[in-house]
C-alpha cells in the first residue's frame, strides 16, 4: 500500500494515485493528495534544511529540481512607510523559469514520471507551460504544451526553447483548457493539467513552510495572493494546516485573494457571468472557470481572509510603482497582488501596523513592458 491517495475535496472519496484520475469518480470534485500511512511517509528538509514536509514519492531520489524554491523574501520599505504596514516581498520570480510555478512543477514531474509517465499535455497562460517544458525535459518526457496566441511572446518562446511542442490556441485561457482536453481524449498521453493534477500543490506547499523560517517562526499577519486557479494560494494553506497539525504554529495568517475585476469568479461574490469576462493585462489569472474555486472560497472562509477585485489601471500602476518605489520588476499579474493590498488597507480589512507578506509571483522580463 503507498504512503498517499488522492481524496476528493467535496464527497472525501478515496482513490487510487493515478496519474489519469483528475476528477472525483462519484461526483467529479477535484482531488487532493491525503498521506494515509505515516510509517511509510517520505519526508523532504525544507525551509531552511528545518522542517520535514511529506511527498508524494517513495524515494527522494525520485525528486528532480532545477534549483527551485528557497527564494529570498525582502523588506518594501517605500510601501511600508506609505501604508505604516510592515510589507515584506517573497521572490517568487527568482525560481528557475521565472515564476512560482516551479515549486508545483517539480513535484508535478517528479511524481509522474516515478510512475513511468513519459509523455504528457499542459495548458496554461504561459508560466506554468514554460515550468512544465522545462521539467518535462530536464525529466526526460515529451510534452504538448497549449497557451493562448495572445501570451505574450516572451513566455510563447520560453515554452519552446526548453524543447516542447507548443500549441497556440487562438482563443482564450479558458478555450485553452478545452483544446487541451480534446487532444488528450482517447489518447494514452497523461493530461497533466497543472490546475488539476493533486502533485502540483504539493509542491507550491513548499512555500508556507519556507515563510515559517523565512520570518523566525513567526507568520506574517497577511499574505496577499494573486489567485486564477489558486494553485499557489492553496499550496500555502496546505502547508499552514500541516505546520499546525504538528503544533509548530497556533496562529495562521489571513490569506487574501486577489483577482482582475475583469475576470472574477472568485472575488465577485457569486454575481460572475463568465459570458461577461473582458480581457486583463494580468494574463495568469484570467481564468474564467477555476475548477478548485469552492476549495479557495473554503480558505477564505477558514483564514479570515479577504477576496478582492482589482482595476486594469490600478494593476499597470502598481507595476511602475513596484519597480520605481522597491527596485522590484514583476510582471502585471503579480502587480494585481499589490493593487489588490491598496484596497484591502484603504477597506480596513488590513489594519495600520500588521505584517504583510506578498508572493511576486513572476518576472516582469517575461510579460510586455509598460512605456
Ligand atoms: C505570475 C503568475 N502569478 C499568479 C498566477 C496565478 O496562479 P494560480 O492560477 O495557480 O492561482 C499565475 C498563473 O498563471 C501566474 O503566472
Ligand atoms: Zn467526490
């Protein structure tokens, strides 16, 4: 019997860790990695080589990494002095492909290809892609990677410099997914959907567990999260439930979602028409119908945290300022984080004084540069 299962989030039906099964088989929820077997469980050193965190392998020499993770987290003393909070940013941008999606992907791959997986289809809105291409290659699998036509172009050749068949989709994020899905129907390719596969938030956990060392085990009040499907958003309470189950931290902190008001579903309070959507310049979280939407409201509910829309201008504000107040280049989606933090402080559900973290998501040197 192996150490792991997956569960569904809505019925908690068990199922076998198969890398086909993406769905609940009675009610189609999303699935979730559970470890059912703790003298099996294999444990990998994060945070610092101070916490044991469990992963779905059998062996850690099942891991391949390019050096993800571990990324520095930095004080924001210009932000901090305009809101009198204590903003602090996580460099999510300094992972190898230039986003946070590494953390997901290497565990994502890993996992599949211990189960002799060797050839697979993602769809994305470019960051996830370029993650999985580069992976897919490092792990030695053929990959098929959809995105739209519209990503930017920088994010379009990444994807192909790392060896993979890019498809590009003339179509939106969502219409993206669907193409995906097609190919894959009635194929033996696994559709590692990195929105779906339960592997991939098992490595986006990595990030709460490195903040518990990253600020001397003490949580930041807030962290401030830029959600499509909420793969990094829900990787972290993964690892704050965890760090809580083993009694290492009492207190969790507020986890806020942040969307484009353009794009919604999430932070529009159950009004969203998703015939309605407009386009966003925040491309990685225009995701019209996030399949793990009841597990992100679900936190929101459990942290205290906020959900909270954001206008396109204030996002192509906030990437100048992030840039010109902090030295910091991210891209317009990780800017909606930050946009999305001017309203939750000027709504008070961020009070003057508490701690701030904030994930800068991914690389301003990937997305279209502002004049
Ligand atoms: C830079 C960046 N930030 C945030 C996100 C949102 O991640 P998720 O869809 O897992 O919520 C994405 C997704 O593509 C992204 O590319
Ligand atoms: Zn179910």
């Amino acid at each position: 019997m192996s150490h792991y299962e997956f569960e569904c989030t809505e019925c908690f039906r068990s199922h076998k860790a198969d890398p086909q099964t993406l769905r609940c088989e009675t009610c189609f929820g999303t699935l979730s990695v559970k470890y059912v077997n703790s003298k099996k469980q294999v444990n990998t050193l994060v945070g610092g080589g101070t916490l044991e965190m469990p992963i779905p392998l059998c062996s850690l020499s099942e891991y391949l990494s390019l050096g993800e993770g571990n990324t520095p987290v930095v004080s924001m003393p210009n932000i901090s002095s305009m809101f009198e909070v204590e903003a602090h940013a996580k460099l999510e941008f300094m992972n190898p492909t230039g986003s946070f999606k590494d953390r997901g992907t290497a565990m994502m791959i890993s996992a599949l290809k211990s189960k002799g997986v060797h050839e697979i289809v993602e769809d994305s809105s470019g960051n996830a892609g370029a993650s999985v291409s580069a992976y897919s290659t490092r792990a030695g699998m053929k990959a098929h990677i959809f995105a739209p036509l519209s990503a930017p172009r920088t994010k379009l050749n990444q994807i192909k410099i790392y060896g993979s068949v890019l498809h590009e989709v003339d179509g939106s994020r969502d219409e993206t997914t669907e193409a995906a899905e097609k190919f894959v129907k009635n194929k033996s390719i696994v559709y590692a959907s990195h929105n779906l596969s339960p592997f991939f938030i098992e490595g986006t956990k990595t990030f709460g567990y490195e903040i518990f060392n990253d600020f001397d085990r003490e949580m930041p009040e807030n962290i401030v999260v830029p959600v499509g499907n909420g793969s990094l958003y829900l990787g972290i309470w993964k690892a704050l439930e965890e760090l809580k189950e083993k009694r290492l931290i009492k207190t969790l902190p507020k986890l806020h979602c942040i969307q484009a008001e353009n794009v919604n579903p999430i932070a529009s309070n159950n009004t969203w028409n998703k015939s309605e959507m407009k386009s966003t310049v925040a491309g990685g979280i225009a995701v019209g119908s996030p399949p793990r939407k009841l597990e992100v409201q679900s936190v929101l509910r459990q942290s205290g945290g906020t959900a909270n829309s954001v206008k396109e201008a204030s996002i192509v504000e906030w990437q100048i300022k992030l840039a010109k107040y902090e030295g910091l280049f991210c891209e317009p989606t990780s800017a909606a984080a930050f946009a999305g933090l001017e309203n939750l402080i000027n709504g008070k559900q961020i009070d003057k004084n508490e701690s701030v973290l904030i994930p800068i998501t991914g690389s301003g040197l990937k997305d279209v540069f502002p004049e």
